[in-house]
C-alpha cells in the first residue's frame, strides 16, 4: 500500500504525453494530487500547484510519484538529486518505470538510512495463492477487448466514478501500474509468475458485501497471442458476473502484430461468456464501451448508434459520454 | 542446458513413487540413466546399476540428478553430505525441487567452490521475449486435456518414441520440471513471468524443416480455472499444426476443485480448436488419448473404442498401445 496524498514528480518531462501516469492520478484521484515537481525543461504541466520539496511535505505529502516515463531506460543524475532529497525529506518514492528504484544502489541506501519504502510498482511484493475457483460473495465486473490498449482501465475508473457518484458500492481494482499508481495498491499482473495469475486476482477481489461491485481492470485480449493467457487468468479468477466489451474501432491490425486483424464484436462476447461462464454460470455482456477519440463528434456517434443497433448492448464511449449507461446496466443486473 | 549423462540420486524415497523424476528419466531416456544412487533405507528401485559417486564418475556421469521427492521441504543433512560429495567429486546438480539447490548456502559455496553447476530446473534462466505470433516454419504437435495431469506429457514422449523409431523428424519440448529433466533442456512455463509465457513458447519451438515436428509438452487445461491462463499461452505460443485430445475418464471432478466437473471432449475440442485457429488457421485435431490405468484391459478397450465412435478420432491409451496411431495421424497430415 503505497501512502496518500501523492506528490507528483514530472521531472524533465520532453511532452505531455510523457506523464501521463501522473496525468491519469490527476485525472482519477485527485485527492490523491496535492501538486506537482517540474525540474527546468518539464514540457508537461497537470495544472496542480508547483511545489517544493518542503512545502509538498508540510501540505501533508506522503510519496513522491515518478508520474513520468524516463528517457533511455535510465533514471539520471538530474532526476537521482531530487529523488535523493524526497527521501531525505521524508517521502517514499513510488515508480511503474522498468528501471527499479530498488536497483539504484544510491536510492537503496538513503532509503535504508532514512526509514523509507521504494515502491516499484512493477514488480509483486505478495505471495499469491493458486486460484481455487471457489465462488465469491459481492458481484465483479470485468472489460474485455477486441486488443490490448483499447480503453479497458478508462471504462472501468469511468465506472467507477460513476457509481461513486451515486452512491454505489464499488471498487476498482487495478491490475496494471499505472491503475496501482493511481489507487496506491492493486496486483502487476503482467508481472506475476504463471502458476498464480489466477490466484492473484482472486486475491484482488476476495469476499464482499452482496451489493458491492468490484471493477477490474482488464489486461491484453483473448485474440492477442502475446498476452491472451493473462486475459483468461483474469476472467478465470475475476470470477465476472458482469462482462463489457472494448474496442478501438479505426485500428488497422492488433497491438504490435500487424498480422493480425481484430476479431469483429460478436466473437468477442461468445468466447469470453464460454470462458466466465465456465467459473460463473450466471455471467452476462452489459455493456459495450467503445473508444472513438480517432474520430470527429458526428462520426462518433452515428458509430455508437450503429453498435448498439448491431448488438444489442448499451453501446457508449465513456470518454465523450460518461459511464451511465453501463452502470444502469450493472444496477439492473 | 545440463550436462549427461546421469546418476539418478533416488536418497531415502520412502516409496517407488517419490522416485517418480527418475523413473522417467529411465523409462524415456534410457541412455541419460547410467545408474542409481540409494541410500539407507530407499524403498525405491529403478533396476538400473546401483554406483558410487567413483565408479559413476568413472563410467561417464556428468550430472547428479535430484530424482525423488524430499520430505518436508527441506534438503536433509543426509541427502547434504552426497550432494556436497558428488559436487567435490565433479558432478553438476541438477534439481527440480521446490526448495532450491542455490538457497543453500552449503551447495552454492561448494558449487563454486569446485566450478560446479546447480541446476534448479524449476527457475527459468532465460530471459524469453514478448510473443510476435509471426508463422514458423516446420510442424508442432500439442496435448491438451480436459484437466491437469491427464496424461499429457506421457502422450508427447510416447509419440516422440514412435517417431524417432520409424526415422520421422522429431524433438520432444518439455514444459515442466520432469519433463526438462528428462532431455536436459525446455521451459519451465508454470514458472515463467505472465507476459512472457508465450513468448517463451515461442523461443522453445523455433523454425526448423518442414518436415520436423515439435511435440510440445502441454500443461493444465483451458477449462482448470487455476492454470488455464499457461495453457492458453501454450496454444498461442505454441502455433500448433495438431492437437491431441486427453482425458482420464474415471475422475470425479477437476484435480483440486471438487466443485468443477471435467468437460465433455467436444468442449475441449471446440475450444481448443477455436483458440488454435486464431494463430494457425489450418490446425486439426489429429487424435485423443485417454488415461485408462483406472481401467481393467476389457473396460478399457470397450471406453476406446466407444470414445472413436463417438468422436469419429483415432483414440488410443498409448501407455496400453503405444502411440502409432497417433503418429499415423500426425504422418497422415
């Protein structure tokens, strides 16, 4: 469990884009945010208060957030400075980057001096159990995409937020570093040896309240080859009871693999309800949550529309339009 | 890759079963299994030449290999003082306990001590790629099963006999602690990191003749919520031209879920086919085989012979028939 409130550390940022971890807590959790730390040269602002070490600590800031992706795999001598002076000052530090903090011998020591945790989110810290596929209390909702990377974590914070909003009883539960960032804990699945990906995420969505909703996050796809054996470990110990559908629709092949074409909607839902069916008989496809920021408002729509028409299912981009309508389908479950 | 041949070390198995790595070892590689070290009290016998560390030593024995199951957990202060022996004496170790041969600190500083491998074949050593999914050349072979522990790897090694025997092109790729022991080479998949199980898949199968099969060793099942994942990274990984169906009939309920019931073989085989198909679109299911050892001879040629019927495939038990029907069919191809 990584502590709260968050300070979030730009560093030499070369584009926005390059923090949007940072972005995405921002976005999420922004009680999370207490403010941002710009070095000379950081080309992303979040808007949040520019702070310094010292004021971040005395507005209550627990840990500095590497919200930002590295240049060259390297952490560097500019960014060891302020990392080093965080711990100094009393932070821990947390980072999704491939680089571990844990493995920078100078980082590793002052932490050590200092009492302080390095959170290296890529990497499991829990011994995971074998999943035992025993049927959970409380009800689970998972994404699945037609590819990796086509909006399965917006769809369910979208969600989330949403339920929160009303009333609802809800979590999510992150599955990748960029959602444990945001929320301070969950499970790097993609990081988790075989035997216990399924395990792992029925250690993320234990027992609950009859009426609390637990929103995974999806990972991969069935249809990628690369990563379709953590897809089906995460529905196999998501234990879903609800399932959404996410598509890019203007991709031209799958993530990575220009020979492969993406599966139409349809084999979508028929594969994944085999698969949750086989550890929830009751499973059901909701909703369909589709990603349309490649295309103009009017296009947009009339695509949703003809989705919708075409399955069947609520059919929404939460982005433009908000997760409502998958939540009332949820809430009429 | 560990060094053969080798000296079966069989310790103080208080049963034939705990001995079950090295009775695998003889049955399939009989020209790796120069003899068997036992200690007082071994209730296990392979019926090879029981030898000194010396006299194996002398007789050509590079490897000491940890056949039998200890107890507890623990490597014993008796099993230490012939592991440390044969390390002076000038074998390699290889292992696939859980506990690991260079957790202790006795080995490890010995082992390097004398310029001795540990080889603890429960750990990858391999750093394996992301999955691409592009067509290799030559032709795969995979088991896929109904449940774990159905007779899968049996089926492989069986088959990989049969076609070494009529001069077919053909290498058995282990994916699992016995089975890597067995040849001295593979990937221990349960244990690989989830993003790169099917890459490591992938690394193990590579292009190769046309006419050359792999006959890859499977694991679990796509219907066991516990390991589905690794099989399914098995199937896409593996890129299979053919599938072998395997069942054991007589079992009440999936190995350690008393709450799942096993498949129907058409289930597996729509399944498997559906996932397969996905990153070979002319694989086939080329034959099933059945586990009939719970079986007396008459009940289990009647099962045979009704589950052909049924599912219009050359079934056999190829532990009772051998596997040349099943090679027939790969040949047939």
């Amino acid at each position: 469990m990584i502590r709260t409130p968050y300070l979030l550390f730009l560093g030499d940022a070369p584009d926005p884009l390059a923090a949007k971890v940072a972005q995405g807590i921002r976005d999420w959790r922004p009680e999370n945010a207490l403010g941002q730390f710009r070095m000379a040269g950081c080309k992303a602002d979040l808007r949040l208060p520019d702070m310094t070490l010292t004021e971040a600590r005395d507005a209550g800031a627990r840990t500095l957030v590497v919200g930002v992706a590295n240049r060259g795999g390297v952490i560097s001598p500019a960014w060891k400075k302020v990392l080093v002076a965080a711990l100094e000052e009393g932070f821990d530090l947390a980072s999704g980057l491939h680089n571990l903090l844990r493995d920078e011998p100078d980082l590793a020591a002052v932490a050590a001096a200092c009492g302080r945790q390095l959170h290296d989110v890529r990497v499991p810290t829990v011994a995971y159990p074998i999943a035992n596929g025993v049927k959970r209390s409380g009800k689970r909702c998972l994404a699945v995409g037609t590819d990796c990377s086509v909006g399965k974590m917006y769809t369910a914070l979208a969600m989330d937020r949403e339920m929160q909003a009303r009333g609802m009883k809800a979590t999510f539960r992150p599955t990748g570093q960029t959602g444990i960032l945001i929320t301070g804990d969950g499970v790097p699945l993609d990081a988790v040896v075989a035997d216990f990906m399924a395990g792992a995420v029925e250690w993320l969505t234990p027992d609950n309240d009859p009426d609390h909703w637990d929103l995974i996050e999806g990972q991969g796809s069935l249809f990628h080859p690369s990563y379709s054996g953590v897809t089906l470990a995460l529905i196999h110990g998501g234990q879903p009871d609800a399932l959404i559908l996410s598509h890019e629709p203007t991709r031209a092949h799958m993530r990575g693999l220009p020979h492969f074409a993406l599966p139409p909607l349809e084999a979508l839902r028929d594969l994944s309800l085999a698969m949750a069916r086989m550890v929830n008989p009751a499973v059901q496809v909701v909703g369909i949550s589709i990603n349309t920021a490649a295309m103009g408002e009017d296009e947009a729509l009339a695509h949703l529309e003809s989705v919708e028409r075409q399955m069947g299912l609520p059919t929404v981009d939460p982005f433009r339009q908000g997760a409502g309508r998958l939540v009332d389908a949820l809430a009429a479950l």
